[in-house]
C-alpha cells in the first residue's frame, strides 16, 4: 500500500506550524533587539495583516513608540510577511 499522499498530507501541517512559530520567534526577537524588552510567544499574537501584544502598558507604548522601525525590520527579515501594524 503505499503511503506518500498522507504523509505528503502531514508535511503540508508540518510546514505551517514551524512558519507559524518562525514568524514568533522573528518578532519576538525584534522587538526585544529594539525596546531591550523580553517577550515571550504566549503573549504574542498573530492574526494578519495585525500584531497583538499583551503586556503591561508600560511595555506596550515602548513598542508602539518604535511600532513603525520594528515592523519595518520584521518585512526585512520575513519579506512574505504583511503585517502593518501592532496592537
């Protein structure tokens, strides 16, 4: 019997969930490079073309401060990305 559309079938879930937790780790160490702030994923969330931060507030004006220089570093490293904004 053979087997290779279901495990073709898997790699395309495989795919998605390690670009899903790339583009985490992207952003979560973009904004740490530009605010010095550590965020982890669980407090990130991705819903495009948006960026959801849960944090303090204290934490969150200092990203929207350099909203516009992080996302702009973010379409420099994932150029597939369109994400415009962080909220």
């Amino acid at each position: 019997m053979d087997y290779n559309h279901i495990k073709e079938y898997l790699n395309k879930f495989k795919e998605i969930l390690f670009f899903k937790e790339e583009n985490y780790r992207i952003i979560s160490g973009i904004i740490e490079r530009n605010t010095s702030i550590k965020i982890d994923n669980k407090f990130i969330q991705i819903k495009p073309p948006f960026i959801y931060i849960k944090a303090s507030p204290l934490f969150r004006n200092e990203i929207l401060i350099k909203k516009e220089k992080i996302l702009k570093e973010i379409l420099e490293v994932s150029p597939n990305s369109n994400f415009t904004d962080i909220k």
